[in-house]
C-alpha cells in the first residue's frame, strides 16, 4: 500500500459528521469563509485605507488561527472573538500610523466592490466620512461594527468589552449624532447627542 493509498481523500459528508459545528467550536476555515467580508468592511472602516485594511485583515485573521485553540466557546461566540482580534490589530496600525505619520491622515473608505459612479454618490460618501468623523472614537468604531460588519449587540459587546446594553444605548446615540450632522451639515450641532 502506498502512502498516497493510506491517506483517504477528504469526504463532506465524514467531514460534516465530525464537523465542530455541531459542538461549541466552527471549524476555523468556516469562520474564515463566513466572516471575511464583514471582517474587512469593520476594519476598513476604522483605518479608512484599503490597503492597510487588506493587511490588518489578513494579520486578524492570521492571529486567530494561531490562537485557535485558547478560543473558549463559554466566553463568547466565535465572531466576537474574531472582531476583537481584528479590532486590537486595526488599534495597533493607528497607533503605529501616530507614530510615523503623525500629521497624514488615511485616505477615503471604499467598500468592497463599490463604485462611486457618480458625484452625487462621491459627495454623499463624503459627508457620511464628515458626519462619522463628528464621533467620538469609541462611537464611530461601534457604528462601523455594527453597520459595515453587520454585528449584533452582543457581539460587538464581546469585541469591545461593554455590556450589551451600553453598545445599543451608544449605537442609537450615535445614529441621532449622525443623522443631525447629516441633517444640518454642522458637526458641531447637538453636541449633547455626541456625550
């Protein structure tokens, strides 16, 4: 018998039958599959920097699977834990970026596959950017989760470390801060929606 022989080819339906999903763990290709996508439109939105977002993403993703085995399914589901990893890299490039770029700010967010076709979408995209920079840090990251990585409440509170009900109060804030920027033009309007 050959070694080629001795390994048998990869079946679906043995694999589904062993597959984690049934148990507390995904398997790891699974979450990469299901959760790229959102994953890079999350840090994309932090860095503003497609390139950078590209590499911040792929080092997330590069991190959880090394750290694949210390993920405790008790202490959260498995796309909060990749969000948090993602975050705290996407951390680590802005500080990095303080430290040797400290006056260039980074260029303009484009999500994946998008096309502004016309200027009317360009200047829309540019006052969603002003309104979004009218945010504290802590709020703007939760509306990026929230709505270009599509997490719910509870997963962006595994994430960030606040409850639940601290994201949802903060996130709704944060929608009336951006609709009144957005509304009026000026950022510096309603400042008590931005507290």
């Amino acid at each position: 018998m050959s070694v080629l022989e001795a390994v048998p080819e990869p079946d679906s339906t043995s694999r589904k039958a062993e597959s984690p999903r049934t148990g507390p763990r995904p398997l790891f290709e699974d979450l990469y599959r299901g959760n790229r996508d959102d994953l890079y439109s999350y840090v994309a939105g932090l860095l503003r920097d497609r390139v950078a977002a590209e590499d911040v993403t792929a080092l997330a993703f590069e991190r959880a699977f090394r750290k694949w085995d210390r993920f405790d399914p008790r202490r959260g589901s498995p796309r909060g834990w990749l969000f948090g990893i993602a975050r705290n890299a996407a951390l680590d490039e802005l500080r990095k970026r303080r430290r040797e770029f400290p006056a260039i700010e980074p260029g303009g967010l484009e999500a994946p596959g998008s096309v502004a076709g016309t200027v009317m979408e360009r200047e829309q995209r540019a006052d969603l950017m002003n309104a979004l920079a009218s945010l504290g840090a802590a709020d703007r990251e939760m509306v990026a989760l929230k709505f270009f990585a599509g997490l719910s409440n509870t997963e962006i509170a595994e994430a960030t470390g606040y409850s639940p009900t601290n994201v949802g109060t903060r996130i709704n804030r944060a929608m009336k801060r951006l609709r009144s920027v957005l509304e009026t033009g000026d950022s510096t309007a309603n400042e008590e929606v931005a507290r």
